[in-house]
C-alpha cells in the first residue's frame, strides 16, 4: 500500500505546483515565459548537458519550483555545491523548504554582482540558465551570456531551457558557441537544451 500512497502524494504535488506556477504566469507571463514547468525529461536533459563534472559551484538561474534542482540532486550533485538564484519571493522560499542543504538565494539572475554580493569574484563550474530572455534584443543577450562566460571555471559551459527553434543567443566569436541537444519530446511544447561553451581564449580563462 505504501508505494501507490507515495506515487499519490508525488501527483498531488505535481498538481499543486502546476496551479502555483500557472498563477504566477498569469500576474506576469514575460517573466515566467511558459504556462507550465519544464518536464523532467527535459531538466534532466540539461543537467546531461551541463559541466557538472567540473570541480567547484554550481549556479542555477530561475529554479521555478526546483525540478532542474531536483535533477542535479538525482545525477549525485552535492546540494553543498548549488547556489540557486530564484526572482519570485514566494518560489524561492518553497524552494528553501524543499532543499534545505541548497544555497537559495532571493535576487535576480540577471544581476550577479549585486545578487551574490562576491565582487564578481565566484567562478562556477556550471550555470544552469532557465530565465525567459527572449523580450530582450539580441545584443544584450549576448552581453549577459558573456559576463556569465566570464565567471566560468575552466572546461565549464552554459546550458539553457528555451522553447526557441534556433539559438537564442548568437556566438560572440573568440568569447563562446551555441550549440544543442537532441529535441526533448516529452516536453510541452517538445525542446531543446542549448549549450554555450567557452571558445578561444575564454575557454581557458
């Protein structure tokens, strides 16, 4: 009896998380950038794609309601080593109660310096991007991606959750490239990871 009351309990959260985020989407859909949080499948994806296997921290921009958080976990990431930037008051605090052993940090993703509060001086093994960038001009995509490129480690890269067909942010030569995973079918809308990976001089920083 204990195994259906578990997978009971699993859905009835899954549920509950669902409602929680469709109603953020709805006060502000260019914020959250989809009605539904991303499958596990596809954080999954993500976490596949991302240089987890490179030593030092983890950062995670835009957790939602944790499940890339709760992929990393699942691939043996050490909770000690995940610092999670969440925007949403309400999400990040459901996220301290969920992953007590994670950094949850209430701030803006867009932001490190004034968010971390380190000088800029962080330098992480892994960013886990999932912050809806499509509103902004190509250009500043390109100039955020690129201060995050800058607070790499060595053999560390960016992944992205994005629904868009093509990358949405172009290389910027000598600094990093686009590239991305199989398409995600269990997904809703079905998607890519978009991996950017550190090239030229900034890939040995």
């Amino acid at each position: 009896m204990a195994e259906p009351q578990n997978r009971s309990g699993a859905d009835t959260k899954g549920a509950a998380d669902w409602l929680r985020f469709l109603a953020t989407w709805a006060r502000d859909p260019k914020k959250m950038g989809a009605v539904a949080s991303s499958s596990r499948a596809y954080c999954a994806m993500m976490v596949r794609h991302a240089s987890i296997g490179v030593d030092g921290p983890i950062l995670e921009l835009g957790p939602g309601l944790g499940v890339v958080t709760r992929a990393l976990l699942e691939a043996g990431v050490d909770p000690a080593r995940i610092t999670s930037i969440e925007y949403d008051p309400t999400f990040a605090e459901t996220l301290k109660t969920r992953f007590p052993r994670v950094n949850v940090v209430w701030g803006d993703g867009f932001d490190l310096d004034a968010t971390l509060k380190d000088g800029g001086e962080t330098r992480f093994a892994a960013i886990l991007f999932a912050i809806p960038i499509l509103q902004m001009k190509q250009a500043e995509r390109q100039a955020l991606f690129s201060s995050y490129v800058r607070r790499l480690r060595p053999g560390g890269n960016i992944t992205q959750l994005s629904y868009a067909p093509t990358a949405p942010v172009k290389a910027v030569p000598g600094l990093f490239e686009p590239s991305s995973s199989p398409l995600v079918w269990a997904n809703i809308p079905p998607a890519r990871v978009w991996i950017y990976t550190p090239t030229g001089p900034a890939a040995g920083h």
